[in-house]
C-alpha cells in the first residue's frame, strides 16, 4: 500500500514538474535545417520547458536543460537485434528520425525528432567519431531503454553542484559502487556511459604523472550535465540560426523592428518612447547610428 500510494505521489509530482509551457524561443533555430544535417552519434541539447527545466538551468547556469542522443531512421542501425529492440519501444515509422533520451515519469525512451520542433534545439557532434563507433555508442543507448529515471540523482547531483562543502557528497548516491543496484538513468549521464563505453572523452580529468606523463581519466558520468557536451572541447557545436548569415553583411537586410528594443521575448518589446518601457524611459531616443553619421566620410577616404 504504501509503495502504490508512494509512486501516485511521484506520479502526480513528475506530471506537475514536466508539464510543458509554451514554446519561447525556437525562433532561434532552423529545425529544418537540424533536421536534415543531423548524423547518428550527434547529441542533441535542448532548452526545456517546464518546471524541471528551469530549475535544471538555474542550478546549471546554462540554458540547455535536457540532452538527447539522435540514432538516425531505423534503417541507418547496421545490427537487426537492436532494430528489434527499438520496435518494442517504437511503433512509428521506419522513416522517422529517433531519439533516444531519459526523461522524468518516462524512463529511458524513444522519441521522434519531430516532438522537439517548437524547441530551442543544438547539436554537439563527437569530433573524428568513426562510423563504427557511432554504432556502438547508439547501441549502448539501445540497450538502456526501459530503464527507469534517477530522480534521487538529480537531487544529489544538484547538491553536488552547489557549494555545500561536505554535505555535497553526504548520503549521495553519486558515488556508490554497489554492482546490485537497478540501473536508474538521469539525460545526460545515460549519454555520458555510452560514449564512455568506446572511451571517448567528454570532459576528462587531465592527470599529470612524472612516470607516464600526461594520462586523462574519465570523469564520472553521474556528474554531468547537459551543458558539459556544450562546453567540452571534443564535440563540435552546429548552430543554424533561423536567419542565415552566409552571404556578404547579409545581417543588413534582416527584417528588424526600428526603433524597438526587447529584454527576452515577443511579450517584452518595447519602442523608443513608450512610458511602459523600464530600460529606457520617455525621455531616451535610439542612439545614434554610426553608419548614418559617418557614411559620407568613410566614403570620400
């Protein structure tokens, strides 16, 4: 009774934490674009939307809350048992482009691309990554689905991150060793262990020896965060902006709003002028543009 009346508790709690709001800023990427550059073994960052998210990003100080690992259509996975594996998880079809991520109140699953299209999305590609490999790290993730979410792990992880001293690692199971315990998985150290598994670094721990020399070792995958794959130097970050700037000073012919300034979103733009503005005020104007003051003698020079 009370492990029912526990888990409607957790039910209840994981629905209320991931319950998406409104998307804000997928306008800062193509998904199109992503959609069709993206390779098997790329991880995808995503800025979520909901409760879970946001404390994610404020405990991280980074805007990319959750991270998946893209495994192609089901035809672009050479082994048929892992194809066979994803069937019992995914009844879509054969011609959607996959994700396999851990979420809260779901586990580890497979999702299509397309639920993340109204997102702020990012790829981070493993550089030098050999197809090979790529196929082992996406086997690696196969083999995790069904596993359940780490919720305590995301607690500890947090209290690890905040500068607590030695109530950081007090009664946290970021460290336990014991080889009994169930499989629980959090987004990114799901990822980490798969990339681990063809030792590919991430964010390694450089070790200095006077016998050996430089030696790296593996930093522990239930320490990492989304933003990690963000920052580490090993994967390439791919950005397509909704707007293209691949032509000579395209950036000239975007369609901006004159005289108008925003602080985050659509709901918070403001014009030069208006009383409601809490930047600038009534009595501020546009400032000056350089271009306009200077044309005609940068052109005479």
């Amino acid at each position: 009774m009370k492990s029912s009346l526990g888990d409607w508790v957790l039910t209840k709690v994981g629905h209320w934490l991931t319950k998406n709001h409104a998307p804000r800023r997928a306008y800062l990427c193509d998904f199109d674009r992503i959609r069709y550059e993206l390779r098997p073994g790329d991880v995808l960052l995503i800025e979520g939307r909901n409760r879970i998210s946001h404390f994610i990003k404020k405990v991280t100080q980074s805007p990319w809350s959750h991270a998946a690992l893209y495994i192609g259509r089901l035809y672009d996975i050479d082994d048929p048992e892992l194809r066979k594996i994803i069937r019992q998880h995914f009844d879509g079809s054969s011609d959607s482009q996959l994700l396999i991520e851990s979420m809260l109140g779901k586990g580890t699953i497979i999702t299509a691309l397309s639920h993340y299209r109204h997102d702020h999305i990012r790829i981070c590609r493993p550089q030098g990554l050999s197809r090979r490999d790529a196929q082992l790290v996406i086997g690696y993730g196969i083999t995790r689905l069904g596993g359940r979410y780490n919720v305590r792990h995301i607690v500890d992880l947090t209290r690890f991150l905040l500068p607590w001293g030695y109530f950081s690692r007090w009664h946290s199971i970021l460290f336990d060793k014991n080889p009994s315990q169930a499989i629980y998985d959090i987004c990114s150290s799901m990822i980490a262990d798969a990339f681990h598994s063809v030792k590919f670094p991430i964010l390694p721990i450089v070790k200095h020896d006077d016998e050996n020399g430089i030696e790296l070792v593996q930093k522990h995958p239930r320490l990492y965060t989304p933003s990690d794959f963000d920052y580490s130097p090993y994967f390439d970050i791919i950005k397509y902006p909704f707007f293209s700037l691949s032509e000579k000073a395209p950036y000239h012919h975007l369609p901006w709003k004159e005289g108008a300034m925003g602080i985050d979103d659509e709901n918070d733009i403001f014009l030069h002028g208006d009383p409601d503005n809490p930047m600038l005020g009534t009595a501020d104007a546009p400032p000056p543009r350089y271009s306009e003051i200077n044309h005609k003698k940068l052109d005479e020079e």
